[in-house]
C-alpha cells in the first residue's frame, strides 16, 4: 500500500531543497545540463535500467486514482525491483500544483514520469520540459500536450455513448436527462461528447443541464444534484462522469425523497457496483474502466521507451464495458 499522505509531505520538503539547488549557480546548471545530456544518450541507446517512477494525478480522494497509484507501484517493483522509488502525488486537479509536481520529478532525476493531466493544454510546457530534460512522459486516463511519449486511456468517447445508449434505451427514447458533470479534463469532455451524440438521434429526450461541474467527487455530485433536483421538478435519468459523483448524486436523491429517475455513472467502482447490486437503488448502470490495467500498460510501455522500444501506436485506448443489473452478478469491476 502507498503511504500517499507522507510521501506527497516528502515530496514538498523536497521541492523546497532541490530548487534552491538547481538555481544556486551557474556551475550547477551546467551540471544539470551534463547529466541531462547524458540521460538523452542512454534515452537513445536503451542502456538505462528503471531506477524511478513519479505519478502525478487528478484526485487521491477517488479510490479510481489509489487504485491506479497502487498498480504503478506494484508493476514498477516488479520490474525494477524492490529499490525502484516510486512517488504518487495528488494535483486536486489544480494545474499549478501539478506543474511544480512534474519539475520536482525531473530535479529528482525521475525516469518515467506517469501524467494523470490537470489540463490538456495547460500542462504543456511543464511536459516540454521534462522532455527536453531527457524524462519518459506517459499520460494516462486523459490526454496532454508537450510531447508525451504515450496516451494511454480509456476510450472515453465509448464510455459516454454506451451509458447513454443504455439511458436512452431504458427510457424508450423520450424523458428528461441530467449530465452531472465534471472536471474540464479531456477523458471528461470526450465522456460528456460521447453521451451527446448517441442523445441527439432521440429528439424526445431533453437534456436539461450539462454543464454543472461536480468535480468528480462524492461531495459535488451531492452538490450538484441537490441543485438539479431543487431546479427541475421532473427529471428521468441521470449520467454522471465518473462512479464518486454518481453515488453523490444518489445521496441527494436520496436525502430529497426523489425516486422518479435512474443513474449511470463511468469507473465500475466497487461503490457503483455495490449500489446497482442493491434491489431500491437508483444507481443502474456504470461503464467500467480498468485502472489497475492502465496504470501497469503505463509502467510497461514507459520501461520499453527506456530501453528504445517505442510502442507502434503512441495512443493506447482500452475499451469499456457496462455493467447494469442484468449482468452485475458476473462483472467484477476492478
């Protein structure tokens, strides 16, 4: 288990120290430049052996992400053995955070950088910069600019249109839908595109709301549907970005005595999966990810770039599959 708490206090006293290190003197830059030179070398001739991995991602309180930091911790070990350090940081999704995160990795001389992007765009020139330092970039769950090495994702625009093939069936093709939405990530935007376009060709069913950002947590889901439910007197289905935020926005359900609808959220959370088990749930179906399997992919294919090995396809989208009542009994989730 990642003791994620004390490593994310470590990983500031650090920043603090090497910083100050890096900018002391012009003798220290040119070092900096040498080992970098260096690393590029051995980037190019595959002699380099896996000695550190950093992940820098969206949210610690999603159990989607602990999941995903465990399996980079398990799989880096596996390869490297038990000396490979490996930090998992949280960004809470702020850019400026994640930013000082990805130039403390490359100070610490990091091999494989694990991105888990803020934003897309945003985080650009912080991936430029572990490139041009001779660090392997790997995104996961959502895309980045800079250059990454590799996207490995799930195929979010699938998971958008199955959860809302699964709404728009279940409703016979006319009702009132919410999108409890979330943070404005690309796996998030691709989600919210993908339930769109399969909810246009059913000129009977209204979506009422779409742009209410629930953060992608149990807390904001019970924010935001709270909010639809006290505005829209008549609602008939719910999509939620991911499993917390659906759960959130049950328990608003819930707490205002609201039953008239059904929710499909995207993750396979052991929590959703639990609540579509449960006969009086409205929770109805979700698009299951496979965290655990991004995250090792990631490790896998950062170690090959390590040893000049580049993947054929430099986006690696893994499928989803929905899980509803009718066949929870067989889907394990993660």
């Amino acid at each position: 288990m990642i003791k994620i708490a004390i490593i994310a206090s470590m990983l500031g006293l650090v920043s603090g120290t090497i910083v100050s290190c890096t900018n002391s003197s012009q003798n220290s830059n040119n070092a900096a430049n040498v080992i970098n030179n260096s690393r590029n070398s051995k980037a190019v001739t595959g002699d380099r052996k896996l000695r550190s991995v950093a992940f820098t991602v969206g949210d610690l309180s999603n159990p989607f992400f602990v999941f995903m930091g465990q399996a980079v911790e398990t799989e880096a070990k596996r390869i490297g053995g038990n000396d490979v350090k490996v930090i998992v940081a949280s960004s809470a999704y702020d850019l400026n955070q994640q930013t000082n995160q990805i130039e403390n990795f490359i100070a610490a001389d990091t091999d494989i950088i694990i991105l888990n992007a803020a934003d897309k765009s945003g985080i650009r020139p912080a991936v430029e910069k572990a490139k041009q330092a001779g660090r392997i970039v790997i995104a996961v769950d959502t895309g980045a600019e800079g250059g990454v090495d590799a996207t490995i994702t799930t195929n979010n625009v699938q998971a958008g249109e199955v959860s809302c093939q699964h709404i728009a069936d279940r409703l016979k093709g006319k009702g009132n839908v919410v999108i409890v939405n979330g943070p404005p990530v690309e796996s998030v935007i691709q989600r919210v595109s993908g339930c769109e376009k399969v909810l246009s060709k059913y000129p009977n069913i209204k979506i009422l709301s779409k742009n209410q950002n629930a953060e992608g947590s149990r807390d904001g889901g019970l924010r935001v549907m709270t909010d639809l439910l006290t505005t829209f007197p008549k609602i008939d289905a719910v999509f939620a970005i991911n499993d917390p935020s659906g759960v959130g926005a049950e328990l608003a359900a819930n707490q205002a005595r609201r039953k008239e609808f059904f929710i499909v959220g995207v993750d396979g959370a052991p929590e959703a999966i639990k609540a579509i088990t449960a006969k009086d749930s409205l929770y109805s179906a979700t698009a299951t990810q496979d965290p655990k399997g991004m995250a090792t992919k990631a490790i896998q294919v950062g170690n090959d770039i390590l040893h000049g090995k580049k993947p054929k396809s430099s986006t690696i989208l893994i499928p989803v599959r929905l899980i509803t009542k009718n066949n929870v009994s067989t889907e394990r989730g993660w």
